[in-house]
C-alpha cells in the first residue's frame, strides 16, 4: 500500500440517550475519522479518543495534534506491505495508541479492500455473529434503572453492563439483580474507586455477577491484586490494560481474571489480537468493549470479536442503541439471540454516508504525499 493521502476528519454526533459514567455525562459522542488513499482505494478507521479526558487521558485534541504533527509525516507517502507493519514503523512515537490504532483500523480495511479479504478473515476470526450485550448508564434513580434494563430486555439484549460510581453502586445493582434474577449482569466503575473506598463494593459479591470492571485507578494494578483476593467475583480490567505486557502482567500478579480487549486502546487490532492469543494460552477470557463507537469502529470491533477467545458477550450494541442516524450505509442489528452479524465483505465491509459525515464534521485536515 503507498499511502498517497491520508484525511482526518472531526466528527460529532449526538447520542439517541444521555450515557452517564463515572467520570461524567455525554449528550454527544466524538471522535476522529481517518481516511487512506491508494489508486482510488480508500480505507477507514476511527480513532476512539472522546473529547474530554475522562476515560483516558488520550482526546481528540491530543490524537489529532499527535497524527497531524508526527504520525502522519511519517507514513505519507511510504509503502506499507501490511497492516502490522505500522506497529513497528510508529514505535518511535510514545504512547498515543487511540490515534494509532485508528490510522492502524483504516490500514486493515484498505489492504482487505485491495486482497479482497474481509477483516474477519484477516485477523483469524471464526465466527459469523458474536454475542453481544448493552452497556447502560447511571440513571435518575435505581427505579429508573430498573425501567431501562426492562426495555432492552424487551429489544432482545441477553447481557446488561450497569455503570456504576461511588454513592450509586450496590443498590442499583441489587435493584436490577431483584428485578431479574437470571440475567447475565456485570458493572463497570471506570477506575472510580481506590483500595481504600472499594469494599462498598463487597455486597456485589452475592449478586452472581459476571465480572467487577476496572474498579481502580488504572494505574493501581497491584491494589486490583489486593481487591481480587477480598472478591469471588471476577475482576477484569479495562483502562489498565495498555499493551500485551500489561495484560501478562495483570494476569501473572492475580490483578484480575479477565480482560476487555478495545483495539483503541492497546494501540491497535494487532496488539489486540496478541492479548486475546496470550489470554487463550493462559484460559483467561476476553471480550470485546466498546466506545459507542461509529459502524466504522462496530464493524471493527464485530471482526475482532469473532476471534475463539471472546466467550463472553461484547460491548457491541446495535447501532440503534447509541445513533438515529450513523456515517455508515451499513447499519447494525440485533438478531433474536442477542448476537450481531460480522460483516463479512472485503475489508471493514462498510461504505460512508457522506452526507452524514459532512453534517456531523468539526474540523478537518489532510496530509498529501507531493513527491512522485
Ligand atoms: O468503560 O467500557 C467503557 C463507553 C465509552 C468509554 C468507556 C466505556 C464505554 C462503554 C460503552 O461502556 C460501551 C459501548 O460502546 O456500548
Ligand atoms: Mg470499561
């Protein structure tokens, strides 16, 4: 692939629901759409990064100061034989993995488009839909909850993630645990807690819950071991897991028992794929998370989920859940058994709206080789 040009588009979307976490309350959802081109070709990817550094200190300011002023200087105009390649090409460069992994993302799509391969394919996929749950945000009040997780049992979602915070935690969750004895249901608290605070949390124990998410700070990986011995509740990690090292090293101290694997995160499908290989070597399971991300970053997660590791269900709703209206043609259902399709035509398998994409830009810049 010879990247003659490469697009970085701002976008904003506004989001069908609130979605209220620990760190705060989003009406609308950004990210950066990137856009390689080769000989009329063009792939996608979407760099994760939110517009506040709540989840991660990584944004859409810093990802796009990071492509425009180093990454992309780099890659315009080199040939790259294939998508993994760019690991190794951008190693120079510290950190900054959301932005790496979206320019990574449309590397993937644009050499399946070329060879003619869907990105399941590419990345050793094996199955044709994935088991998918719904991530719901902290409500007005556990009554509400209960309302919410109601109606998207009623759509079809098999698996319910609550958001939680200190101050509303275990009564939630032991509200919706009443409500629905049977359901699959786990909690995420995106590092909310310390070591200190977190045995409120201790009550979630008796509520049979898949996992306890990213209790701690994320750099607090030693305390998540101390926290896991006091649980019988799996703990898995989500902001902590930066890196297939980070990952052997979690599961070697006992900091948690299972991982959510995100692409964005971990720098990119191929390091994500290497942390969802060690785990199955080691019988510890991944999932998929999610970053209410576009059909780009779906169809990209849906790929990545179908990889034999991901037993548990993903954060990968339908798109419905999270947009009236997506930058994608595609849009995302949920079958009658809680799983969606993975696409299956060459690369990401998806074709942009640009309508859509116009109505929903910021801001935008290109990067162009001029050398011929
Ligand atoms: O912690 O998993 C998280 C959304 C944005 C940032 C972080 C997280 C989430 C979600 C939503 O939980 C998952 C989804 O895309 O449905
Ligand atoms: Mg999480």
């Amino acid at each position: 692939m010879k990247l003659e040009q490469i697009d970085v588009i701002h976008l904003r979307m506004p989001l069908r629901s609130p979605f209220e976490t620990s760190f705060g309350r989003s009406l609308t959802r950004d990210c950066l759409l990137i856009i390689v081109k080769d000989e009329g070709i063009e792939g996608y990817g979407e760099c994760v990064a939110d517009w506040e550094p709540g989840y991660s200190s990584e944004t859409v300011g810093t990802e796009w100061h990071i492509l425009q002023e180093f990454i992309l200087p780099t890659v315009v105009g080199t040939e790259i034989a294939h998508p993994k390649e760019l690991r190794k090409t951008l190693s120079w460069i510290r950190g900054h993995r959301m932005a790496k992994a979206g320019l990574e993302m449309a590397l993937w799509d644009l050499y399946g488009k070329q060879s003619g391969q869907s990105l399941k394919t590419l990345l050793g996929g094996r199955r044709d839909r994935v088991e998918v749950g719904v991530s719901v945000g902290i409500q007005e009040s556990p009554q509400k909850l209960v309302q919410v997780v109601e109606d998207y049992l009623q759509q079809g979602y098999a698996r319910v993630k609550l958001k939680i915070k200190p101050g509303r935690d275990v009564e939630d969750v032991q509200a919706v645990r009443r409500a629905f004895p049977t359901l699959r249901l786990q909690v995420d608290a995106n590092s909310a807690y310390h070591l200190e605070n977190a045995f409120v949390l201790k009550p979630l124990d008796a509520l049979n819950l898949l996992l306890i998410e990213q209790p701690l700070d994320e750099e607090d990986l030693w305390d998540h071991h101390h926290l896991q011995k006091a649980f019988q509740t799996p703990l898995c990690l989500d902001e902590s897991i930066l890196s297939l090292q980070h990952a052997r090293q979690a599961l070697e101290i006992g900091a948690c028992r299972i991982i959510n694997i995100k692409a964005g995160r971990v720098g990119g499908l191929a390091e994500a794929v290497a942390i969802h290989d060690h785990c199955l070597s080691k019988g510890a399971p991944v999932w998929c998370g999610g970053m209410l991300e576009t059909g780009v970053g779906r169809a990209s997660n849906l790929a990545l989920a179908s990889l034999p590791g991901f037993t548990l269900p993903g954060d990968i709703s339908a798109t419905d859940r999270y947009y009236e209206e997506d930058i994608t043609e595609e849009r995302f259902v949920l079958n009658a058994d809680s799983t969606i399709d993975v696409p299956d035509q060459p690369g990401l398998g998806v074709t942009l709206n640009h309508q859509a994409v116009k109505k929903y830009q910021m801001n935008a810049f290109s990067c162009r080789n001029f050398v011929k």
